[in-house]
C-alpha cells in the first residue's frame, strides 16, 4: 500500500516538475516572442525618428510655438514604444507620440485611407514623389496589414465616382440665406479634391454656382469654414474664388525644404534651387523669418495668379469669411489669400495655418507595416509669414462663446450663432 502511495507521489510529483518545466518553457517562449516584437516596434520607432530628422521642417517652430522640444523627449518615447502591447496598438502609440508635433500633416495612417491615397496617386508620372506614394500601397504586406484589396480598391473608386453612397461624402457645401434676400451663407466643411470624375465635386460646383448666381446683388455673403481641416487647395484657387472675383490677384508664396534622399523627386519635380547667402537676403523677410529659415538648403518660390472665371458673379457685395482654430491646410489658403489681398473680412479665432506646399510625404516603416505620413517643406507667404507659426489672425477676434457654429434645422442659426449675428449687426441687416 505504501509502495503504491509512494509511486502515486513520484507520479504526481513527475507530473507537477512536468507543468512547471511546461510553464517555464512557456513562458520563456512568451518572453523571447515579447521581445521579438519590442525589437521590431524600437526599429521601426527608430526609422521614423531618424526619417524626421532627417526631413521634417517645423522642429523649431514647434519648439517656439508650443514649448515642445521633439528629440529632447526622445527617450520617453521610446519608453512609450516599447511598452506597446500588441502589434494593433502601435499605430495608434506611434500616433500618440507624432502628436507632440502639432502638425495635422504628421501622423500615422488609419486604416480607412489606403484605397483612397492609392486612387488619388497612382497615375501620377514616376519622376512625382506622389507615385512612390502609390507604389506603397501596392505592397503586399502593408495590403495585409491595412486590409487593402482590389475589391476594397474598387469601392472607393466607386463612391468617389458617385455609383456608391458614402455618408461622410453624400453632403460637402450648404447654401442658404441667413438673412432672407440679404445675407447668403456658405458653409464648406471641406475642399474637395479637384477630381472632374469626382460625382460629389460636380455637384458641389453646381449647387454654389447656382446660388452664387441667384445672391450676386446681396450686400453680404459669408463663406464660413470652421472646423474645415484641410484638402485640396486647388477647390480654393482654382473654382471657389475665380467665380467670385471681378479681377486678377497676384500672390507670392515660399517653399523651404530639407536635404533629404527622400525629398529628392519634389526638389527636382518642383523646381527647387540652392538657398545661398544672397538669395536669402534678397527676400527682404523679416528677422523672425530668416531665423527660422536660414538652415535650409533649399528654397522655391511660385507666384499664383487667380483670376475670374467665366461664369464669376464679380461679386460686389461684402465678403465675409469666418473660421475658427480648426482651420487647417487648403481650408487656412482660402482665409490667407483673403488676408494677403484684402477681398473679405475674416472673423472668428486664428487658424492652424500650414496652407503652403504640396501635399505631405509618406514612408513605410517596414517591420510592422504601418505609414507614417509627414510635412515636408516649410510654407512662407509673400508678406513673409511662416504659415505653420504666424498661421492666419482674423481681423475681428471673436471669443471662444461666439466663434461656437450654430445651428438649427434649417441651418445656421442667425439669431444665436455669434459671428452671424456680428456681421447682421455690422452690416445693419436686421
């Protein structure tokens, strides 16, 4: 009985060193695959880093700005990084840690973007940074890490083309009268990519056009685009102004960009040359300005000319435009042409500017398959201000209260919403 007992107890105990050897090995397997994986998040970290420093312009405008030296928390970052605890968590940790640049440009990829990228750049010529844009997403493993199939490829192209409904792309500009027969009112969330096949385009052209016409004699229109962050700046120059203006406007604006390998093709695609001593003294900027460029080893400047379409109403009238802190990118050159040739009166809170440049760079950080996208050049306007620092100031600053849009089931709200109710009064259209 005692044998038995005994070997029951050698078996048990055999048993439990087998578990707990099983356990060990277990968990030696898990740590060696944790730091496996920690290896490939801090590589890839260490990629995107060094591909900032390397090619981002605003480190000292953010330092300035918003009190936030980059590199100097380098290594909170990557202790940040390296306590990511899946795969799915690092694009938004990594994002996390991009946010400290205060660049709405500067950001990792969502994963509802990559049809849409792929669409707007695959036909451009390979000598366009923008076509090793598309290139990316022709990857197979940032396909599989983002979900990205021809089918899905085939979807975006459809709503785009308007054979499908999107509900974040059915409705872009509304039009109304916010004070009947005298004040119209435009509201654009966004500017559209300049896409003729682009069915909500189309639409969108159409509907302001036709009230545009049908308003040309009011005394006052305000085109408001708080919370408008972005897209394409040719809705800007190259539809919505045109059919307002009744003449020609000439303005300046300034690139600066990195040495980089990667921002080889837009030097060269976009006419970049060698900022020399000379060359930067003959800006007549001011000292803020040269201070923040003078680094730079390259320099473009282009001149935009916008001019009435055809059909512009030539409009008259006082034009109004209202934005808010949100105002961002393509939305912020509506509000910075506005400022530089005093067409309009802007009201509301300063912008969040960077309206200067194309559009932003990507790269693949290859160990986990994610994109980083990120600003490339810095913007300076004819007059000299660093768009993405001095961003576009109002000429009426409304407080935080009243810049609040708001609305009712018809749409603005002219009785309650504070930068209406400044023009109504200024206008005298009660």
């Amino acid at each position: 009985m005692r044998k038995m007992e005994k070997r029951v107890k050698i078996i048990v105990g055999l048993v439990m060193v087998l578990i707990f050897a099983g356990l060990a090995t277990m968990t030696g397997i898990n740590k060696a695959k944790e730091n496996a994986q920690k290896e490939l998040y801090m590589k890839d970290f260490n990629i995107a880093m060094n591909t900032l420093k390397a090619a981002y312009p605003y480190f000292e405008v953010n330092k300035d700005l918003n009190e936030i030296d980059f590199f100097a928390n380098r290594l909170d970052f990557q202790l940040f990084i390296e306590s990511t605890p899946t795969i799915e968590d690092y694009r938004h940790n990594m994002d996390a840690v991009l946010s400290y640049l205060n660049n709405w440009n500067t950001y990792m990829v969502p994963y509802d973007q990559p049809a849409y990228f792929y669409l707007k750049y695959k036909d451009f010529p390979a000598d366009d940074f923008r076509s090793d844009i598309a290139k990316i997403y022709e990857d197979p493993n940032i396909r599989k890490r983002f979900g990205l199939t021809d089918e899905k490829i085939e979807t975006a192209n459809n709503i785009i083309l308007g054979k499908e409904s999107f509900s974040d792309l059915d409705v872009n500009a509304k039009c109304h009268d916010a004070v009947e027969g005298k004040l119209a009112y435009i509201f654009l969330p966004r500017m559209l990519d300049m896409e003729p096949e682009r069915k909500l385009l189309t639409e969108d052209m159409e509907k302001i056009t036709t009230y545009l016409e049908a308003v040309k004699d009011y005394p006052a229109l305000a085109i408001d685009i708080r919370g408008s962050s972005g897209g394409d700046v040719g809705y800007v120059e190259e539809f919505l102004l045109p059919i307002l203006i009744d003449k020609e406007y000439s303005l300046d604006e300034y690139s600066f960009i990195k040495d980089s390998p990667l921002l080889e093709k837009v030097r060269l695609k976009e006419g970049y040359e060698d900022l020399t001593e000379e060359k930067l003294k003959g800006l007549g900027f001011k000292e803020e300005t040269l201070h923040y460029i003078k680094d730079f080893p390259y320099m473009k400047k282009e001149r935009k000319l916008i001019s009435p379409a055809e059909n512009s109403i030539n409009y008259k009238g006082e034009l109004y435009l209202i934005v808010d802190k949100n105002v961002f990118g393509a939305a912020d050159r509506l509000a910075s042409i506005i400022k530089e040739t005093g067409i309009g009166t802007i009201i509301g809170e300063t912008t969040a500017g960077d309206s200067i440049g194309t559009e932003p760079m990507q790269v693949i950080l290859p160990n986990t398959s994610y994109v980083m996208s990120f600003a490339k050049q810095m913007g300076v306007t004819g007059d000299g201000r660093i768009s993405a620092l001095e961003r576009t100031v109002p000429d009426v600053e409304m407080n935080v209260r009243d810049v609040r849009r708001v609305t009712d089931e018809k749409g603005i709200d002219a009785e309650r919403d504070g930068c209406i109710k400044w023009i109504v009064n200024e206008e005298g259209l009660k």
